[in-house]
C-alpha cells in the first residue's frame, strides 16, 4: 500500500461521520423545503375557496318541510343554523356526482321547515365547517302550491302556452335568450287568481315583466319595477275564458342563471 493511499486512510478514519451526516440530513431537508414551498404556496393559492353556488329550489315554500341541496366548492359542514320561524336539520355532504360536476365539486342536502305563518322573506342560512369557519347562504320563503313542475318547453308562444296544470301550481323555469315563457289558465268569470314571481330575490339574474294577457293577446295586467322584489298580481277574472301568463325580462336577457319560480294560486 503506498503512503498516499495510507494516508488517505487514515484521513478518512479520523472524518466525524456523525457531524457529517447531520450536515448534509440538514442540507437535504433545506433543499426539500425549498423546492416544495412554491408547490404548497400555489396549491393553497389554486384551492377553491368554500362557497355555494347554486340550490336545487329557488323558493321554499311555506308550510312545508323541503329538502333542499346546496352545490359549491370545500362545503364539509358539520353543522347548519338558521334563523326562527325556521328550522334546518343538516343530512349530509359528499363529492357531487358526474351529471352535477358542475355545480361544483361537493353537494350538501339539508331539510328546511317552514311554519304556515311564516312571512314571504329572505334567511340567511349559515353552514359550520370544521376548522369553524362559516360559509353563508340566503333561503327565500314564498307561496306554497299543491303541484309543482317544470316548465314545458317551447312555451315562448300563445299557440303553445303550457297550459297550468291545476288552481294551484307552482311553474319553475329559465328564460332562453330574448323569448318570453307563457303559461294559459283557463279561468271563470268572478274569480280571484293570485299569480307570483320569484326570481331575482333568490339570486337569479332575471329582471322580470310579468303580464296577463286574455284569449286576443290584450295586456290586461303588469308587474314590473325593483328586480330584487318579487312581481305580484291579483287578478279578478273579468269573463269565462283563456289568459295568458307571460314572463319576459326587461333587457331582453336569458340562459343560464336566468331562473324563476311562477305560483298561480286560485283564491277560494
């Protein structure tokens, strides 16, 4: 063995290993830190934020118990509160399915109990998550209706009215572009019909017209004004025959978000 050799050796033997190896455990646990920090950094940054986005009803009627599901980002509640006269109960959360992927990534289903004499107001609904934080929501109380469904499209024309299937109804729907939604009823002389709009008050992009037309398409009644107010006409039927609800909006606007709620209730 040489003497370089040798002494290469006994310089190696004589190295504090343990010093060493904590030098370069540190060293790699800084490069590790350094490197992954942006990465962390930019995933909180990309994170949706907790927030819900839209709601399987527009309106909650009264004197009823709804079941009510909430579509957004991060919602993990573990609790739900209200305000009285109403009362929520929390049911469940998890990821939302294929058909509703975009809503969002999670769904929450809540059941809402609306006493009969409760007033036709907004709720804020509050929704606990589990680091305590609270993500908040409104709840929109309108008219109860012994049937309500969806509107049939096309339905932007008096020939083809849907026609209202009962004295109390309730007609969901969205207006598509500039069409209007029309709804016949067929009503007697002498009657009372009490016809309501709910739409921007729970969120819903439209600024409603609502008209009543009869059988020759002549406005008979209108309601339009503040779009975070609900339209509301009582309409006494003046002889036997068809009328014509109709919703337009009042730039002319539809699609997505353009939403409503019509109730149509004969007054006994």
């Amino acid at each position: 063995m040489t003497a370089s050799i040798r002494g290469w050796l006994q310089d190696l033997a004589r190295i504090d290993w343990t010093l060493t190896a904590g030098r370069i455990w540190t060293l790699v646990v800084y490069v590790l830190v350094t490197m992954l920090a942006p990465i962390v950094a930019r995933g909180a940054v990309d994170a949706p934020k907790p927030e819900v986005k839209s709601a399987s009803l527009l309106g909650i009627p009264i004197g009823k118990t709804s079941t009510l599901v909430l579509y957004g980002e991060g919602l993990e509640p573990k609790s739900a509160a209200i305000k009285p006269p109403l009362a929520v109960k929390l049911v469940e959360w998890h990821a939302t399915d294929a058909k509703n992927k975009a809503k969002g990534s999670r769904q929450v289903t809540i059941e809402v109990t609306v006493p009969p004499t409760c007033p036709q107001d907004t709720f804020e609904l509050s929704l606990t998550q589990p680091d305590n934080s609270v993500i908040k929501t409104s709840i929109c109380v309108t008219e109860a209706a012994a049937i309500e469904v969806p509107i049939k499209k096309p339905s932007f024309s008096y020939s083809n009215a849907m026609r209202l299937p009962g004295p109390s109804a309730a007609v969901t729907g969205q207006l598509d572009g500039d069409t209007a939604d029309v709804v016949r009823l067929d009503a007697k002389a002498g009657e009372t019909w009490e016809i309501t709009l709910l739409s921007s008050r729970a969120g819903s992009l439209l600024d409603p017209i609502l008209r009543i037309r009869d059988s020759h398409h002549t406005p008979l009644a209108l309601s339009t004004g503040d779009k975070k107010k609900d339209r509301r006409i009582t309409f006494r039927v003046p002889t036997d025959g068809a009328y014509f609800v109709e919703i337009t909006e009042a730039e002319a606007r539809g699609g997505a978000g353009y939403n409503y709620r019509l109730a149509v209730l004969r007054k006994p």
